[in-house]
C-alpha cells in the first residue's frame, strides 16, 4: 500500500470526486488553497480530495460536513496561469477515511485512515467487465473508446470508468466508497442499468 502523509490536507469541492490512478485537473485561487498548495509542493506533493455533503453553501468559508471516504491526489503538475491562481494536476494515488480534522492552518487538516482496494475474483471481474461494457454499450453517449481498451487492467478499467462517465458527485461517491474493486463494478453496473431504466421509462415516472 502507498505511504500517505500522517496529516492529509483536505480540499473538499461540492462536484468533484477522485479515484485511484486517475488525473484530475484542478483550478486553484482561493487563498487557503493557494496556501495548502504550496504547502504541499513544499513536502509530500500530496492533497486528500473530499466531497462536500449536501448544505454546503452556509458554510462554504468554515468547516462544512464532508463524507468521511476521499481519494490522495500526487501534485504531479503545478503552473501558474496568472498572480494568484494556479492549475494543477493530480494523480489518485489511495482512499483514504478521515479520522479526525485539526485546527492550525487556514484549510484543512485530517488524520486519516488509508483504504487498500481489493483485487477481487478475476473469474467475477471478467464477467462483471461484460456486463459494464455492454450496459454502456446500450448508451449513446457511452465512452466508446475506453471501453475497447479491452487490456486496461481490471482496477483501472473501473476506476477510469468511475471517473469519466457523467454520474451525479453523489453516485460517484458512492463508488469511491465501495471496498474493492469487485464492489466496484458491481456498483457501477446498478447505476448504469439505473440510468437505462430512467431513459427508457423516464425521470420520476412510477415503473410497475
């Protein structure tokens, strides 16, 4: 497993969820961010990714609810695009559990607990990665090419899917949020085939 920072900090975003090995591009302005950026340039090139529970807005500037499940990004690229703010590039490194939060900087701060993905069955994943593909298959809008990247390994494959598809932050928390790969793609196939039945009978209509 990956070695996280003992305190992790927290940049917690109301739409964003990261996943292991996945990229993710960010643009940074506020000041405690530009602070915890260069704070973390400056050691572990490492921010722990968090989304913000529903009622955020009253609280933006303090300490809003989080879910407790995140995803450690490693700064792999950090450009200043004008004074004052900064684009950057993460790579999902690990899951992690926040422990508990602590006071002493201006943006967050967490002991955290590292989360290990289980592997899984492969017998079960193979089957699983059927059904996945041809659930997306089914959707016009359904990322064609990275579907047919039949070698990406099974975590990746998941995990890229996860990231790429163009779920509610909810419905992707909830992925982020399953322990192992296999539950994973269980998961995913349940809201895949939840968004087919939703286009096909339509949005809050009763299905008998």
């Amino acid at each position: 497993m990956k070695v996280l920072p003992r305190l992790l900090p927290l940049f917690p975003l109301p739409n964003v969820v990261l996943f292991p090995q996945m990229p993710l591009p960010l643009h940074v302005f506020e000041p405690r961010y530009r602070k915890m950026l260069g704070d973390a340039l400056d050691s572990h090139k490492t921010i722990g990714m968090a989304l913000l529970q529903p009622g955020w807005e009253s609280d933006y500037q303090g300490r809003p609810a989080i879910y407790p499940i995140g995803c450690a990004g490693l700064i792999e690229q950090s450009e200043p695009v004008q004074p004052g703010r900064y684009n950057i590039l993460l790579r999902g490194l690990l899951r992690f559990r926040v422990v508990e939060e602590h006071d002493g900087e201006p943006y967050r701060l967490a002991s955290i607990e590292p989360l290990a993905d289980e592997p899984g069955d492969a017998a079960a994943l193979e089957e699983l990665r059927r059904k996945v593909m041809a659930a997306i298959g089914r959707a016009t809008d359904g990322p064609v090419s990275l579907v047919l990247q039949s070698e990406l390994p099974d975590d990746l494959f998941v995990n890229a899917l996860c990231q790429s598809l163009s779920l509610a932050p909810i419905e992707k928390q909830s992925l982020l949020a399953c322990d192992g790969v296999s539950a994973r793609c269980v998961r995913l196939l349940e809201i895949l085939d939840f968004l087919m039945l939703e286009q096909t009978y339509g949005r809050g209509k009763t299905i008998h």
